[in-house]
C-alpha cells in the first residue's frame, strides 16, 4: 500500500494518506453494542425446565394441542415400544435420536427442543409371571436421568449416498436378463453427543383406572356417622359427582367452570405412585395437568368448524360421484351426541359418520342426498331426491335447524314455482 502511495504525484499522495490514517484510528461501530463483562458482577439466575404430564381421557386431544407449528424441534415418540436395556425392543434414547433427526443434526438445537412421550401410562409397573417387568418399571428406571439431565451418545450411520442413488435395472442384452446397480456400501458412522439438560420433555396417557383411586382417596366412607351413602355406579361409572368445594383450589377454578372439572383434575403424586410408577420418576414430572372430557358442543364444533372438518370432508367425497350431500343441524348434534355416549372421544365422531353413511355411499351416485335427525338415530332412512328436488330438500333443512329463522310470507311468485316443482 506504500509503495503504491508513493508512485503517485504529490498531492494524491497528501489525499489518500490522510484517508489510510482516519481508517485506521476509526474506531468499530459495533464495539459499543457489547458490553465488557464484569468479573465482580453475579452470574445471572438459571432457569431450570419443567416437565408435564398430560392426563387425560381417549380422544381429548392430547397429541394434537401439542403437535403444532413452533421454531423448536418437536419430536413424538410411543412408549409402548421402549424395553429396558438389552432386551428386544427400542431404547428410551431412541427419542433423543428421533429428536436429532428432527433438528437436521443440529446438535444445539436438539439441546433445547420438545420430546412428547405418548401413551406414557402403559409403561407403569405390573406384575409378571417371569418377575422382570422389562416394559414397565424397567423403562421407568431408564427415564430417570435422561429427564433428570445426561450426555447421551448417539450413532448414526451416513449411508445417504446409498439412499440417493436407487438400483437402476437395465436390459441391454438379448438374453432378458437383468443386472442391477451395485449399492456402495455404507458410508463412516458418526456419534452426537447431546446434553438432555434442556430438553423438555412431556408424558401424556389416558391413565385408564386412574380415576377411581382418586375417587376412593377423596369421597366420604359410606358406614358410620356422618358417612354418605353413594352407589356402586357413582365409583365405577364415567361421570362421578363430587362436591365442587374440592376443586376451589385448583387455578381457573370459577363457579361457571366447576362443572367441567373432574376427579383427575385432583391427582396426587400418591395417586400415581398406586398407579404403577416408581416415586423416582414422579418427582420430575413437576406439571401435572387433566383435561376434560368432550362435551356435546365441543363435539359439535369439531364436527363442523374446522377446515378439514369431517362434514367437509364426506361432503367433498360424495360429491366425486357426483352427489351432493346435506346434513341438518340437528343430525349433526345428534352425531356429536351419540359420539358422547360412546366414550371414545373425537375418534367416535367417524365411526357414528361412516355408520350413518354406509347406505347412502352403496346407494349413490344419487343428485341429492339429506341426512336428517331421524336418520341418524335409526329412524328412518336417508332421503333422496333428483335434480327438481332442490325446494323439497331447502325447506326439510330449514325445518331441522337449531336455531330456525323467523318466518317470512313468500311472494304469490315462490308460491307458484313451489307448486310446480311439487307437481301441484
């Protein structure tokens, strides 16, 4: 740079040299964006994570609230495949891997993500003839320090140039014979190290039975004074009736929501310890939360609100046959209400559609088609109609609606079209 100054006349030398001086006194303009650390100053606090349980019955929607879209590597893995250590089966560090492939090998990322283990009760423990229950408290061992906080290695082999390049068949010869590619073998095996510290990890089960411990645990004894006298229905059945004092410490807890609490709204870690579940591994569940069950209008709205609704969906199957398909508004709340009564959640809505439905898909192609209440409950049988049948089926879906309209006079003109379509 010196010399190259110096090759130059005099007063373009004067000029750029002051320019090389001033760009080397100026000074960063990000140096004022750090701050120097202070060696006197405390370490600022830690937060530590805080794992969930999520209790539940069938079809609630455990899975589903916590598989959304967040810039956080999420991974779901099933209990019901984990064994303890050596036996045949998977590994609980298998999660961790899932959750590495989640992240795209990213291993920062992978130590600050989402493990959900599901159907987390199917792990407690149980007796067995053989007297080494490898799928229960097996596995619950397992669990202890991969929650708690560990290094755990994992291999993964790098065979993805053997994936990217398919075995092409050829046929060249005359013979008919065919050769295939040679698959490379295998590509080096290469070992993560991930720290589980700030994984956050979140159980989820039905705990089926559960309930009924908690029941035991808190209603009054049936003999002696002050005792009261319940049925064996209250404690074995699907609704129990608890007095609404118990759940006034529980947060949210208002006079509009007492009844949507339930007895797993008062689960202990007692509870889950006469459940099956080592003391261990109760304490580093530090959130327990229940959800209760669907009612009829939450069975409703998911039959009919969201885009890929199941309505939707059978509306836009029939009509690749070509059908349309109607549904009343009161057939459908009798779906939901029916799929109540079966106890199986949001899943009994497809069961009551495809039961409703059998008929009309071995019937079609048909122009119109108009499930009403009386069909869903057994009835009657679905209605048809042709092309001209349109008024027939709008004013049979203004008489099943649940909040109808009030009544307007048609005009002698509507009249007159209404009797010709009907023949009169």
């Amino acid at each position: 740079m010196l010399n190259h100054i110096q090759s130059l006349p005099r007063c373009h030398q004067e000029s750029l040299r002051h320019l090389n001086d001033a760009r080397e006194t100026e000074e960063d303009p990000y140096e004022s964006l750090y701050q120097a650390e202070d060696p006197s100053a405390p370490e600022p606090v830690k937060v530590d994570k805080s794992n969930m349980l999520l209790i539940g019955p069938t079809g609630v929607g455990k899975t589903y609230i916590l598989d959304k879209k967040i810039n956080v590597p999420f991974s779901i893995c099933d209990c019901n495949s984990f064994t303890q250590a050596g036996y045949i089966g998977q590994d609980v560090e298998s999660c961790i891997e899932r959750l590495l492939i989640e992240s795209n090998y990213d291993i920062k990322a992978t130590e600050h993500g989402i493990v959900v283990l599901d159907e987390f009760d199917k792990i407690a423990r149980r007796e067995t003839t053989t007297g080494r229950d490898v799928g229960g408290e097996g596995v619950q061992q397992a669990l202890l320090k991969l929650v708690e906080g560990t290094k755990v290695t994992i291999n993964v082999k790098d065979n993805r140039s053997s994936r990217s390049t398919p075995p092409i068949t050829t046929n060249f010869g005359g013979g008919g014979s065919s050769t295939a590619q040679v698959t490379p073998p295998g590509g080096k095996v290469d070992q993560f190290t991930i720290d589980t510290t700030n994984i956050l990890f979140v159980f989820c089960g039905a705990f089926v039975g559960l309930d009924k411990s908690v029941l035991r645990r808190v209603a009054k004894p049936s003999v002696g004074f002050g005792g009261k006298v319940e049925g064996r229905t209250t404690v074995a059945g699907t609704k129990q009736a608890l007095p609404q004092e118990l759940f006034s410490h529980l947060p949210h807890y208002t006079a509009a929501s007492a009844p949507s609490f339930t007895p797993l709204d008062l689960t202990t870690p007692e509870d889950l310890q006469a459940f099956g579940f080592i003391p261990e591994l109760i304490g580093r569940l530090h959130n327990v939360c229940a959800l209760s069950p669907l009612s009829t209008d939450d069975l409703f709205r998911i039959l009919t609100e969201p885009r890929n609704s199941l309505a939707a969906q059978y509306i836009a199957l029939f009509e690749t046959y070509p059908s349309r398909l109607n549904f009343t508004e009161k057939a459908l709340y009798a779906i939901a209400e029916r799929a109540e009564k079966s106890g199986t959640g949001a899943r009994a809505l497809k069961m009551e559609m495809e039961r409703v439905l059998a008929e009309p898909m071995f019937d079609a192609p048909m122009p119109h088609v108009l499930i009403t209440e009386a069909c869903v409950r057994g009835l009657e049988k679905p209605l048809y109609w042709g092309k001209d049948g349109r008024f027939e089926l709008d004013r049979r879906l203004q008489e099943e609606e649940l909040n109808p309209r009030p009544a307007t006079h048609p005009s002698p003109f509507e009249q007159y079209r209404e009797a010709g379509q009907s023949g009169g």
